[in-house]
C-alpha cells in the first residue's frame, strides 16, 4: 500500500508539472494570436502523437456506452490540457497523500 501510495505521490507531481507547461505553452500561445486561446486536450494530445490519438477516439466512439458517459468523455477532452492533467494530478496527490500521526495543537 505504502508503494502504491509513493507512485501516485509522483505520478501526480508528474502530471502537475507537465500541466503547467501546457498551461505556459498557451500562454505563449495566446500572446503571440493576441487574443485568449487554450487548445484542448484532443488537440494537443493529437499534436504530440497523432496516431494514438487516432486510436483512443477509435476505441471511445466504438464503445457501447450510456449517452451520459459519452458526453462526458467528449465534456473531458475538450477542456484545456493543463486543466485536465493538473485536475488528475491533484486527485493523485490528494490519493497518495501521506496521514500525519500527529494532529494536535501544542499551546504553550
């Protein structure tokens, strides 16, 4: 348990990092068009890798899932990457978080 723990601790700071260059990035982006842009996470998932993502929207449109299931995968994917990525690291973080023992206020 103390493992899996330690690998959401780090997935999770993985994933925040890489969210805040995705959020750098559109900031970059959005001054140099002059105006706010973020691109989603489809997007910047098919700039990175193309054919994966080819594949994945393959796999999510063949699936048989309920309506309620389908919009929120395509709710998901068309948010901003940093969102989506910096959303998942936190749960990790907040999964993998360690319990202090000591949970008393000391007054002196």
């Amino acid at each position: 348990m103390k493992f899996i723990k330690f690998l959401l601790r780090i997935m999770g700071t993985w994933f925040l990092g890489i969210a805040v260059v995705f959020l750098i990035r559109d900031i970059i982006l959005s001054q140099n068009l002059g105006a706010i842009s973020f691109l989603s996470f489809s997007q910047t998932w098919n700039d990175l890798h193309s054919s994966s993502w080819l594949a994945i929207s393959n796999f999510l449109s063949n699936l048989s899932w309920p309506n309620t299931l389908n919009d929120i995968s395509l709710f998901i994917i068309s948010l901003p990457a940093w969102v989506v990525l910096g959303v998942l690291g936190t749960i990790m973080l907040f999964v993998g978080r360690k319990k202090s023992g000591n949970n008393t206020i000391e007054i002196n």
